[in-house]
C-alpha cells in the first residue's frame, strides 16, 4: 500500500448516513477524523487487501455518526487496494450487522 494521506471520499451505512474526511495511513497506524469524529487506529495489509480497526470518537455531539449510533465506537473496515483507491467495508465491531461502505482515495505520498 502507499502511505499518505487519503480522503474518506464516501462512506455510507445501512442506516441511512452518509459521509466523508480525510485519512493518514502511516506505519501501521490510521488517524483522521471529519467534522465531528476523530479516527485512531491501526492497520495490516495482506498483498491487495487492507484490514484496518479504528476508534471513532466523537467530539461535536451535534454531528451524527454514520453508522447511525450516538457517541464513540469502534469499526472493523476490510477492502481491496487497488493502484490509489480503496473499497471496502466495515461494521461495528460490537455489532456485525451495521454495515458500512467506504470509499477512500490517496491524495498525498508519505
């Protein structure tokens, strides 16, 4: 994978929320975040496939989640890396059935 910095171009859930904010991928570990939410987490990837568990907090109460639950949670995301996108999916890990589709692209080499 190339590291850098990669825009959440689209991220949308089965619960009706759409998406979106800037991603850095950098020896191992994930940070970003979007107008309500930060992300911290970490990374593996396996030849064209990337598995990432990141820690969403949320700092403005007054911007919704994605996925649909208030506050902070954590999401198990896995895609396909392919030249400077990823497509993936991720759900709560505390609960499977939420499922997200992110779409991500690199914006900026490390």
């Amino acid at each position: 994978m190339k590291l850098g910095r990669w825009t959440l171009d689209s991220a949308v859930s089965r619960a009706g929320g759409v998406g979106g904010g800037v991603v850095v991928f950098t020896k191992g570990q994930v940070l970003g975040g979007d107008s309500g939410f930060a992300y911290v987490g970490s990374y593996e990837e396996k030849g064209d496939v990337l598995k990432a568990k990141v820690s969403v907090t949320n700092f403005d109460p007054n911007i919704p989640s994605v996925v649909g639950v208030p506050g902070n949670h954590e999401l198990l995301i896995e895609g396909k890396i392919k030249n400077d996108t990823i497509d993936a999916t991720g759900a709560l890990a505390t609960h499977p059935d939420t499922k997200i589709v992110v779409q991500l692209s690199r914006h900026h080499k490390l």
